[in-house]
C-alpha cells in the first residue's frame, strides 16, 4: 500500500512544480505584452496629463475667465483617455495567452 502512494505523491508534485512555472510564465507574459509601445504611449499620456494640469494650477489666474472652461477641460480630457488606455491595455495584457 505504501508502494502504491509514492508513485502518486510524486506525481502530485511533479504537476504542483509545473504549474508554478506555468503562473511565472504567464507573469512575464503579462510584463512583454504590457511593455513596449503601449507603456510608452500611456506614460506619455500620463505626463502630459498632468504636465499640462500643473501649468494650469500655476497660471489659473492669468487665465481670462471666458477661456477657462475650455483650457481646463484640455488635460481632464486627456486624464480620462489615459485612465481607459491603461485600463485597455491593462485587461487585454491579462486575456493574453500567447
């Protein structure tokens, strides 16, 4: 009887060491998929967003009053389009399993 579980106890381990090689695989997956131009892309957005949102916090009162409306939603608009971009990027990163 004890002859029989060795054979099985060391199968078990066989598969748990595999799939931990599985899940590390998949993590630098993730990172190759998530780096590249699209880190790029979203970095720039990011830096831009609040590159663009400081400049305005400093000289909000030279801004004259009828355009500040506009020039305020500029780098809002751009914070949302980096939110979803990295939100995108971020869940097709995770659905990939090439």
């Amino acid at each position: 009887m004890a002859g029989e579980q060795e054979p099985f106890a060391e199968s078990i381990r066989q598969a748990q060491r595999e799939d931990r090689v599985g899940t590390s695989l998949q993590r630098i997956q993730f990172f190759r998929y998530f780096g590249g131009k699209g880190l790029k892309v979203i970095s720039l957005m990011w830096l831009i967003c609040l590159t663009f949102g400081l400049l305005m916090l400093v000289s909000l009162d030279r801004i004259p009053e009828n355009s500040l409306a506009y020039l305020v939603s500029i780098p809002i608009a751009i914070g949302v389009l980096a939110v979803g971009t990295t939100l995108s990027l971020g869940l097709r990163a995770m659905r990939s399993r090439e």
